[in-house]
C-alpha cells in the first residue's frame, strides 16, 4: 500500500530543475515552480506584453501579468506609454500591491527607477562624481532634471554666466553635481556650474599664467554690475571698474556697453593668489589730455558746452572727456550771487584757458575774458514770466494800483524813453492821478511817475524800484 501510495503522488522529472512533475506515470508543467516569490516594496523584472491607453501589462513570471498605470511610468506629466516603453522591453518595476480589489498585480515603473536613481544620486553625492540627467521641464528660477528623481537646477547655476533664455535647454542631456540631498522631501538640488568651472579649472591656470599687465587682450563682456562690468576671458573673467571704463564721466556701465559685446582691453594688474583680473577700457582709447597737452595753450579761446552748474562755478567740457572749471569769479565781469544766474547745464559758451595742470588733470577755465562773449546777467529773472501775465507774489502791488514798471536793465544800455502811461479802467479821466485809491483805504502812497522813472539810470538790485510798491503794501 505504501509503494501505491508513493506512486501515485507528483514527482519531479530530473534534469527539469523543477519545471516538470510526474503524476501517476505522466508527465506535466510544475506551474508553481514557475512563480517567483515576492513582496510588496520589492523591485522585480519582467518584459512588457502589451501596451494599451492608460496602462502597461507586464510579464514578471506570475500567475497573472503585473499592471504598471499610464501614471507610474514615468515622473514626467501627462505621459503617452508607447513613448516610455516598447513591446518585449525589459523593464524594473516595484510592487506596490500583489493584489487590489479587482485581484490584479500593480506595479510603478518610475518608484522603481526612483529607488535606483536615489542610490546612485546618493553616492554621487558623497564622491562628488557628475550625474547625467534630460531636461524635461522649464519653471521658474531654473530647470528640472530627470535624474530618475526630478533634479532641480537654479537658473544662476545653469552656466558660469548669466543665461537670458532657459528654454534653449529642453529636452538635452547635461551633467550636474549634487549639491543637496534631502531624502525625507525628495528634495535634490543640482549645479552645472560647478562641473563647467572644474572643467576650466586647468584652462583657467593656463590663461592666468599667460596674461601679464600691460598686455591687450580681446573679450566678450560676460555681466553689468553698477560697479562695473565683467569680461570673459576664454574662461576666466575679469573686471573692468566703473571709473576704467572712459576718460569722461560715467553713471552706469550699461551706457556704453552690453552683454555679448566684444571688447579691446588692457590687463592693469592680477591677482593670482584669488584669480582675480582688474581690466582697463579707456587705456586702449586715446586720452584726451595728451590731445590737449598737444594742441592747447595757455590763453587758447574755445567753445565748449556746460556739463554741471556748482556753487563755486560751473564745469565745461571742451573736448570728449575732458572738462575745466569756470570758477564763479570768472564766469561774468560784475559779481555773481550764484552761477545759475549766468548759466545752466547744456549752454554753450566759448572760454579762455587760465590754467593746465597736466599731473591732476585739472584745467582752469574764463568766461569774462573771452571778447565779444555775451552772457545774461540774471539767467533767473529773463525765465520768470512777464509780470502783466503771472507777477511773483513778493512784487504784487495792493489791489486797485497799477504793477510799478521794471526798469532792469543790462550794464551800459542806455534807457529808452516811454510814453505816458495810459489810463486804465481805475482811471475814470486823464486828470486823475495815476495810482487809483486802494481798495483797503490806506494812506494814498506817493508814487513816481513812470514816464519819468524810466528817465533814471539803471540800478544794480531790480528789488530798490519795488519799494515804493512795498511802501503801499504797508
């Protein structure tokens, strides 16, 4: 009965490695032996079978083919599967559930590219190896990497200089380093920069080694800064300070250079220890003082055009770059109270050379002493408006007497006569007296006769002809 009982139960075929059973001298596939044991969380291989809209069916040699959804494929958005896998392909996936309510094996592609990612970022980030990952998206303040973990890649850290345009990144491979890992966030943060300047590490020693100051070099200015801007120099950069950039005065570098620009410079001096280059512009353009050392002379007359009105004089400019100083004792033959009286920033007047004083570059400048030269007297009184049209509150006689006549005038002109005042409408009759009675009652002033004012000689200070205006309004 034993034997029987033997016989009758499965026995493995040898040579079958388990594959087949015997069963009552008959010969049958051991479809057990041919399921691989495993759990939930593991990774497991299996070959694509078929691809459909929403979802992917995998052979991993189970009873039943594994699912991978159209949303575990892949940590890229809104994926179409037949552009991440193919028939046949032979994919990892991890096990999320053996089986869900409707019995089927599901499985996610993109966790299990992720366990295996995050291992290789993580030593990667202890050697300080590169990583190779795709652009796959561009947001804002930089792009993200498919590492198999989404890299992001701050947009200051894309390339050693500034980039305008990130988009010309998508969908190309670039290698990064790692520069923070944060597990519990799936957080990774990854630099090009630091493997473009490993590159040119070697490149920028060579570049250093072979400058020397004096020398003029070509570059491509890299970046403006208020303080300057910067050259790329074949792989190292240097600066040239705001006061390098020209011979004339400057307010912000971007006034006469732009990003892209190629540049003639000159190496002023270098720091080796910090890799640090100060670079010079206006030392490859002509100075303009050896032109006036070569051209000009004591005494010389030349037009120039007012740059900056002070309150001890005002600078002109007579060449490109180079200004002198009209002091205020020398801007007019009479004494000035302030040089705006006489002149304002954009005029253009003629002045005589005083002084040249070639080791401050510095130049004293005349306006009085050039013959001929005609200047306002009181630049602030001809831009007042006409005193019938707006008169200043200061001058406004009392209401009901007529404005008192300016008799300003230049020095040495002589006074034109003016005919008797005509009455005005608070002047009923020719017989009246010229200044109508105040509305307010006051003491009728005594005014003179503006027929015979005219007839006196010019004053200095304009304020003297008001007083009897003043008088009234007391």
């Amino acid at each position: 009965m034993q034997t029987l009982t033997e016989s009758a139960g499965p026995r493995v075929v040898e040579g079958s490695h388990g594959l087949l059973l015997e069963i009552d001298g008959k010969v049958v596939p051991n479809y057990d032996a041919t399921i691989k044991p495993f759990e939930e969380g593991e990774v497991v291989t299996g070959h694509v079978v078929q691809i459909d809209k929403d979802e992917v069916l995998v052979d991993i040699g189970y009873k039943s083919e594994g699912v991978i959804p159209a949303n575990e494929l892949s940590i890229r958005k809104s994926v179409d599967p037949r552009e991440e896998v193919e028939l046949g392909e032979e994919v990892d996936a991890l096990v999320l559930t053996k089986e869900d309510q409707d019995g089927r094996l599901i499985m996610s592609k993109k966790r299990a590219r992720f366990e295996k990612a995050w291992r290789r970022i993580e030593a990667a980030a202890e050697s300080g190896e590169p990583v190779e990952g795709t652009v796959i998206e561009v947001v804002k303040g930089g792009l993200i990497i498919d590492l198999g973990v989404r890299g992001f890649l701050p947009a200051s850290l894309v390339d050693i200089r500034r980039v305008p345009n990130l988009d010309e990144y998508l969908g190309t491979k670039i290698e990064t380093k790692v520069i923070e890992l944060n597990r519990s966030r799936n957080n990774v943060v990854l630099s090009r920069r630091a493997v473009l300047e490993e590159e040119r590490k070697e490149v920028r020693q060579q570049i250093l080694d072979r400058l020397q100051p004096g020398l003029v070099v070509e570059g491509e200015i890299s970046n403006i800064v208020d303080f300057g801007a910067f050259v790329d120099l074949d792989g190292i950069d240097g600066l040239i300070h705001i006061s390098e950039l020209s011979w004339s005065h400057v307010n912000h570098p971007s006034e006469i250079l732009q990003i892209g620009q190629s540049v003639q410079v000159k190496v002023l001096d270098i720091d080796r220890d910090r890799q640090r280059i100060s670079l010079g512009l206006k030392q490859t353009q002509e100075d303009p003082w050896q032109r006036i050392m070569d051209t000009y002379n004591i005494g010389d007359e030349l037009a120039g055009k007012v740059t900056k009105v002070v309150t001890f004089g005002a600078f002109v400019e007579i060449l490109d770059g180079v200004e002198g100083l009209v002091h205020i004792s020398e801007l007019a033959p009479h004494h000035v109270e302030s040089p705006r009286e006489i002149v304002h920033p954009g005029d253009e007047i003629r002045v005589k050379i005083l002084e040249i004083d070639s080791e401050r570059r510095r130049l004293s400048l005349s306006a009085k002493r050039v013959e001929d030269q005609v200047l306002p007297l009181k630049r602030a009184e001809q831009e007042a408006p006409p005193a019938d049209d707006e008169p200043p509150v200061d001058d406004e006689p009392p209401a009901g007497e007529p404005p008192v006549a300016d008799i300003a005038a230049a020095p040495g002109s002589a006074p034109e006569p003016e005919a008797p005042a005509q009455p005005t409408a608070a002047e009923p009759t020719a017989a009246e007296p010229t200044v109508a009675e105040p509305v307010t009652q006051a003491p009728e002033p005594t005014v003179a006769d503006p027929a015979a004012q005219v007839q006196e000689p010019a004053v200095e200070e304009p304020a003297e002809q008001r007083q009897p205006a003043e008088q009234a309004q007391e």
